[in-house]
C-alpha cells in the first residue's frame, strides 16, 4: 500500500500487477503454488476510451488497491506469501 501511495504522489500509472509467492527460496506466480483457480489474482487496467489521463491514474489506482487487498486475504487465507510486481507506465 505503500507504493500505492508513492505511485499516486508521483502520479504514476499502475497498468498492472502480478502476484507471487514463495517456494523453495524461488518466486513463482502464486497461481502456480496456490492452483490455478488463482490466476485472476495478475490483473491490468487498461484505459477505456475518452477517458482523460487523471481518471485513468486515479481508477488505475483504485484497481491495483482493490486487486492487493483482494490477494492479501487470499494469501492469508492460505497461510502463503504474497508479493506483488507493478507494470507501470
């Protein structure tokens, strides 16, 4: 949530995210160890037409919040690690 933070002072775009996990002291995407029924977990956010670049940050924004709590609870769920890649602009 931090880099969240960071990203919407600089007004930096998230366009996306994948979430990892943790096996035998390698990353993996976490769908791979959690199963596959976790791979909506990586997400994007795409710019929809007509909208201005201010909405697009802030949505984007809010998709990559979302998509982190959302991943938190899981992880937590599973009693497994969560880390989580940005694809910025």
């Amino acid at each position: 949530m931090q880099a969240l933070e960071l990203a919407k002072y600089d007004k930096i775009l998230i366009l996306g995210g994948d979430i990892l996990s943790e096996r035998n002291g390698s990353l993996i995407y976490a769908y791979q160890l959690w199963g596959d029924e976790f791979q909506y977990l990586n997400w994007y956010c795409d710019k929809l037409k007509n909208e201005n670049n201010e909405n697009y940050l802030k949505r984007s924004l809010n998709v990559a919040k979302e998509a982190i709590i959302n991943a938190k609870i899981i992880s937590e769920q599973l009693n497994k690690k969560c880390l989580i890649v940005f694809i910025t602009d």
